[in-house]
C-alpha cells in the first residue's frame, strides 16, 4: 500500500513547495523511514538551484516503518540515523577504507549530486506521478523517506530525535576532520575559523582529542560566546576588513610561541579565506579546509613555507556504521553536544522561516521537525 508523504521540494528554479509525494513498497534492500527530524544546511539552499525537481534534505534521523525482505540488520520500529553517503564496500575507494568518496554510490563522488545506485529505486516517489529523485539520495524533509537500507544507521541511544538528525552531515564534517583528517594530537593547538554549526563540531573534535589550546575566530561576538560553551580555550573577534585574516594571524602567533598554531581549519565558506589557514599555521603545521569551497581562488605559495600540509576531505573521512555510534556515545556520556547546538526547531510549513534564519546567521543549527 503506498504511503502518502508531504514533503519539501524543490522545483528546480531558486524556488521550493510543500506538496504530497507518494512512496512506493521498498524493494528488498530498502527501507521506509518515517521521518522525525531533518537537519538544515547550506547545502538544502544550494540544491534549490540544481535545475531540477528533487525532495529536499539530507541530514535526518527517524523510525524505520517499512523494510524490504532482504534487510536484516533493521526491523519495523527500529530508530535509525540517516548517511547520504552510503558505501558500497567494493570498489577502489571503499577497499582502501575511505567509505566517504565511494566510487559507485557517493552522490557527490559518483554522481555529482544526481542518481546513483546509492539511490532507492527512483519510481519508489512520484510527484504529480512522475518519478522524483531524492536530495543526495535520500530526501529528509519529507514526513517519510524511501532509501537503500545501507543509508541507515541504528541509532541505540535516548538521545532525542533532533539532536540525533544533525549527526549525519554537520556534526560529523565538523568531528570528523578535527578526529579523522587531520587526526588532531593531545596537548597540541587548533585554530578554528568560523563558529557555525560545522566549526563548532571542529571545536568539539579537537576538545575530544586533547587539544591544549583551541583558538576560535569569528566576527560574530555571539558566535565566539557559543564557541566557549563548546570547548574553545581562546577566541579572536575578527575584523571584517582584516583582508585574509592576517591581523588574525598574528594574535594567533602570539597565543603560540610566535610559530602558529598546529592545526588550522576554514569553516567559513567564504572563497576568499580559503588559504587562509595556511596563515595561521606553523611551519610542518596542517590546514584543512573543512567547507567544501569549489571555487578557483589564488593562494601566495610563500604561505606554504615551510612543510605544510593543506587538505580538503570531504565530510570528515566518514564511516557511517563506525563514526556514528561513537558520536552518539560520546553524546550519551555528556563528552559531546548536541542539544545545545539546535538553536531553532520548525514545522516543514516554516522552511522558509528555516532558510531565511540559517542565511542570516542566526542559528548554530536549525532542525525541521514532524
């Protein structure tokens, strides 16, 4: 019997609906979930822009409503996380253990954002009964989501609904490339650049790891304050005509024996900032660029003097089945914040509300809830 889903859908224009989608039976490696919150980021708003019609959304956490007869790891009622990036664990990348840029499922890897065969079969949801792909194959604002069984990740923990959607794409960039790209030392400094939704979870990384001294910058004083409450040891107020952060650049010096920080990450999306941690570390220092700038921008090659090392992982080298679970752990022992980081919830009718207050800067993290 098909399932009746209203959901948030991009039309392809700039321009979204809340409209009725129907879903399909799941086929044997797929499950329904019933959706009980999404997570908002800026990339729900970009993919307003891919020129076509597509269920918005791809950070999310539910319960699993349907399953197909070949899924046995999940069962009806089970509480599950959602992963737009869904290994298939056999090709090249997925051998060498970067499950994260899989070479056949990745809708960013593989597909450039489109299908993929990480994607439920595409005729599973019509709308004006015509077949709709899903956000980053999966499609979370949406009161139920059709997905590959291997998208899902059991969650076995009390930890509320909301807290639990933002795992699966902010929180683990952030976490992820402080634990597992840059692989952050004990008694070491990190400098953090933007404390949004993703440098806060970079800030919590590098506090799990040991870091002695975490310098976050921003120039929202609010931000910074918000950047304490989550582990930053020291902040910098910059200044918006401070071009590359150099003055920025220098304080972190002085915080660091005059050498620089050893570990510096971008999480401000701002294309012009993009070299700009290479400023704030010392010389065999390591820059990540943690906010997926696909822009072409110039970088002063005297900036990698000397031995640096500039990285720009994608979503924090993620291993679903093995990186969430040790978030939701450390959240269960009160290492890890999540609660805290949710500064607004909506209904699917307020998306807009949600959109215009995450471009303004408002929020650390908006959630949609059903």
């Amino acid at each position: 019997m098909n399932i009746q889903s209203k959901s948030a859908i991009a039309v392809g224009n700039g321009k979204f609906v809340i409209d009725t989608i129907t879903i399909a039976n799941p086929k044997e490696d797929e499950i329904i979930v019933k959706m009980k919150a999404a997570g908002l980021c800026h990339t729900d708003h970009d993919s307003l822009h891919w020129g076509k019609p597509i269920i918005l959304g791809h950070e999310g956490a539910g319960i699993a409503e349907k399953v197909g007869n070949d899924v046995t790891d999940f069962k009806v009622g089970d509480k599950v996380i959602l992963n737009w990036a869904t290994p298939c664990m056999k090709c090249f990348q997925c051998q060498e253990g970067n499950q994260h840029i899989c070479e056949n499922n990745s809708p960013v890897t593989a597909g450039e954002n489109g299908y993929t065969p990480g994607h439920a079969h595409l005729e599973g949801s019509k709308w004006n009964d015509k077949p709709i792909e899903r956000s980053f194959n999966i499609g979370t604002i949406a009161e139920y989501a059709l997905v590959k069984a291997s998208a899902c990740v059991k969650l076995e923990s009390e930890m509320p609904m909301p807290s639990a959607s933002i795992i699966s794409c902010g929180v683990m960039t952030g976490y992820g490339s402080a634990v597992n790209t840059a692989k952050v030392t004990a008694g070491s400094s990190a400098v953090i650049l933007g404390t949004g939704g993703v440098g806060l979870n970079v800030i919590q990384g590098a506090k799990i790891s040991g870091a002695a001294k975490i310098i976050a910058i921003d120039i929202n004083p609010e931000r910074l304050k918000m950047a304490k409450q989550f582990g930053a040891t020291h902040t910098i107020l910059a200044n918006k005509n401070d071009v590359g952060l150099i003055q920025a650049s220098e304080k972190v010096k002085e915080m660091t024996d005059g050498r620089g920080a050893d570990f510096a990450f971008e999480c401000t999306a701002i294309p012009a900032l993009g070299a700009t941690p290479l400023a704030m570390i010392r010389n065999a220092g390591t820059a990540v660029q943690v906010s997926g700038i696909e822009e072409e921008i110039t970088i002063d090659m005297n900036l990698f003097e000397w031995d640096k090392i500039y990285i720009n992982p994608l979503y924090g080298k993620c291993r679903p089945q093995i990186d969430f679970p040790k978030i939701v752990d450390l959240y269960d022992k009160g290492d890890l914040l999540l609660d805290e980081m949710i500064t607004r919830t909506y209904s699917i009718e307020d998306l807009q509300q949600a959109f215009d207050d995450m471009l303004a800067g408002k929020n650390a993290k908006g959630v949609i809830v059903f």
